[in-house]
C-alpha cells in the first residue's frame, strides 16, 4: 500500500506542481508583452488570451495541488515517519510556498488580467511584474527545496 500512496504522491506533485511553477513563471513576461501590444483586450487579443490561460491554469492546477500534500500525509503515516524532522520541515515548506501562491502570487496576477482588460486601472510597470515574478521564484524554491528533502530524506535507510 505504501509504494501506491507514494506513487500517487509522486504524481499528483508532478501533474499539479509542475504546471503551477511552470504558467507562475510565465506569467509575468506574458504580462508585459499583453500589456506592451496596446493596452486592454483591445490590443492584442492573443497576448491577453495567453495570459487569460496562464492564470486559469495558476488557479486550476493550485486546486489540484491540494492532492499533494493529502497523499503526502497517507504516505508518511503508512511509512511511520510523521514525526521526523525532514517530513515536517517539508510540511512547514509546502505550507509556506501554498501561502506564498494563494496570498501573493494569484491575487497579483489577479489584479494584472484586470488591468490587461481596462476594468480597473492598476499600474503595469515593470516594478509590479518584477514583484510577481520575485514571488513566483519563490515559490518555485520552496517547492524545490521540498523536492529535495523528499529525495534526500535525512537519515532515511534508502542510502541516498
């Protein structure tokens, strides 16, 4: 039971995190090129279509995610390894990198596809994607950094 729970972990990572970091990061120069095309959707449709797309696969996969950490749960329960300092450093990680998505990287992103279809005026400078994308990154390394620690396990009795 314990290699389909980790396998059902493995997978739900790569199918629902990997889209996430992958459209998070292309978000923003997708936003400058929209933006750069004419402002609002009356510049250039596929340019904001693009970015229209990029956020819904944020916010979809973001939702998908949530398996991640389930599976992960029933994993270390099966494994016995709750209570070990990697597992819940790894924990602390994915919590940390959820808040950074779902607090500071979706709301901006958010708030640049309204400023793309003229609603409301939100300043589209380089400065606000640049934040974006310096919370994007960060994102992204925290969820490396769990990535790792899976792998490596210290003091696992894998040899790794």
């Amino acid at each position: 039971m314990t290699k389909i729970l980790l396998s059902l972990h493995v997978l739900a990572a790569l199918v629902a995190i990997g889209p996430v970091t992958v459209a998070a990061s292309m978000f923003p120069p997708a936003v400058r090129r929209a933006g750069a095309s004419g402002h609002g959707s009356a510049g250039r449709p596929e340019a904001v279509g693009t970015v229209r797309l990029l956020h819904r696969i944020c916010r979809v996969y973001a939702g998908v995610g949530t398996a991640v950490p389930v599976f992960g749960f029933a994993t270390a329960s099966a494994m016995g390894v709750l209570g070990d300092g990697w597992l819940l450093t790894s924990i602390v990680l994915t919590a940390v990198a959820t808040g950074v998505l779902v607090v500071l990287v979706l709301p901006r992103q958010d708030a640049l596809l309204t400023a793309l279809d003229g609603a409301e005026p939100v300043a589209m400078d380089r400065a606000v994607t640049s934040r974006l994308a310096m919370f994007t990154g960060l994102f992204n390394l925290l969820w490396a950094t769990v990535t790792v620690l899976m792998i490596v396990r210290p003091g696992s009795s894998t040899g790794a």
